[in-house]
C-alpha cells in the first residue's frame, strides 16, 4: 500500500518556518492503529488525514505522533494547501471538512487560506489545575483565562512569554496535559498580541502554530483590546503568523502555507 504525503509549513509563507504537518489523502481511512503509526512515523506536531465524500467535501481526522485530537488549526491549513495542489478541489467554492469538531468550511483568498472555525470559551479551572499552575508558573505573574481544550494564562507582556521555560512534567500532568499563554504585543511590534503553546500529554513539547488555541485567544483579545479582526504571532523557535476574527459562536483563522516535502509513504 502506497500513499502520497506532503509536508506543509503552515501560517508561512516561507519554507523551514511556521508550523510543519504531514497531509495525507486516502480513499477510506486505514484503521486507526495504522493511523497512529504514520503520525509517529511522520514525527510532526499533526498528521491530517483525508477521505473524499463528494467534491469540495471530505473527512478529516489529525493525529500527533501520540494521540488523535479532535481539532487542529495548521494542520486543517496544510490539508487545504495540499488538496488544492492536488487539483482535488475547486477554489472558487467553499471547501467542508466533516470532523470531531463539527464541519469546518474553508475559503481561499488568492493564496490565503480562511478557516472557519468554531469559537472556544474556556471555564474556571479547578482547584488541581490551579494549583499545578501556582507551580508552573511560580517565576511568572499571571492570570489565568480558564480551560477548555486547553488550560490559557494571560502573562504581563511580550517579554515575559518569550522568557517563560515551561516544567514539561507538569504540564503534562494537567487535566488536558495542555497549555497556552499569551500576551499583548508590545506597542511597536506589528501584531496584536502574542502566544505559545506547550502539550507533552499528547507528544507536543512546543507547538510552533497553533491555530486551534487563537480559538479561544481571538475572542479573548478581540473583547479585551475593543479590536476585531487582530493580528497574532506564536513564538515559537519557528514562529507564525495568523490573522484572526471572532465574529459571534465562530473564529475565521487566516494564513498562508507552503509545501516543503513530496513523497510516497510505502507500508
């Protein structure tokens, strides 16, 4: 069995930056063992598989090298890239993917990808996770925003967030095993404000994009800042760029991807 697979730097524009994922299109799903070994073959944040329905229209499932996870922003972009390098799709209408989180549509500006993702609003974390967080981030002020897919903390500026050095072993042992913290830009920086983002639980020590956390971050900074779409950079050893609006119960994610990697994968 062959399938081909693609590598894709998503929320770049250029190779060897932004976030890497491995795209894969199948005609049914391999079972999800086989699933699970290509991610952790491929040894990226996010693999993203693909089963076409009808045109414009297919099922789409991410794994990391470790686990499935029911939603993932850089790897939904590379999927978009790379269906429509593959001619599959037609980029004058909306694209759907049916997935864990519901049915994503995806748009194309020229060679900007929008995604229409649901909105997340975190609830108050409880006494545990609080108390993991008192550890984590002992050398850091902070405020905590609350957990939904992943525990957010809001810390006092760029500076502190670039500076953080994460206690992997603990935040692995919150209940998500996930963390994102985030920031205001500084004043003579061209973005809104800032984040990154950390998830050992499931075989990420450092995301370098991670589109499904400005899910929550972009009504977040939208409300707090009165400013509505925002511009966002992660700050990661990679870093990203995403552009972003909250508009009601919904996220549009915007960014760019590039194809780094052609291959076939041989089981």
């Amino acid at each position: 069995m062959e399938y081909q697979v693609f590598t894709v730097d998503a929320f770049t524009q250029i190779p060897f930056s932004g976030n890497p994922a491995a795209t894969v299109l199948v005609d049914q799903f391999p079972d999800d063992e086989v699933m699970q070994q290509i991610a952790a073959e491929m040894n990226l944040s996010e693999t993203a598989f693909a089963q076409q329905i009808e045109p414009n229209n297919f099922h789409l499932r991410w794994f990391t090298p470790a686990a499935e996870v029911p939603l993932c922003g850089h790897a939904t972009l590379a999927m978009s890239h790379y269906l429509r390098e593959l001619v599959v799709i037609d980029p004058n209408t909306t694209l759907r993917f049916q997935t864990l989180s519901g049915e994503l549509a995806i748009c194309f500006e020229g060679d900007r990808i929008v995604m229409d993702f649901p909105s997340v609003y975190p609830i108050p974390c409880d006494r545990t996770d609080l108390s993991l967080l008192e550890q984590i981030m002992a050398a850091y002020p902070y405020e905590c925003i609350g957990i939904a897919d992943n525990v957010t903390v809001v810390l006092a500026n760029e500076k502190a967030v670039a500076d953080f050095a994460p206690n992997l072993a603990l935040i692995s042992q919150l209940s998500v095993g996930r963390l994102s913290i985030t920031a205001i830009a500084d004043p003579d920086k061209p973005y809104d404000f800032i984040s990154r983002f950390f998830g050992p639980k499931v075989g990420i020590d450092e995301d370098p994009v991670t589109g499904s956390a400005h899910c929550t971050l972009a009504p977040y900074w939208a409300k707090r800042l009165a400013k509505n779409p925002l511009k966002a950079k992660q700050l990661s050893q990679r870093t990203g760029d995403l552009k972003v609006e909250h508009i009601g119960d919904r996220v549009k994610l915007k960014g760019y991807a590039v194809t780094v990697l052609r291959g076939n994968l041989t089981l």
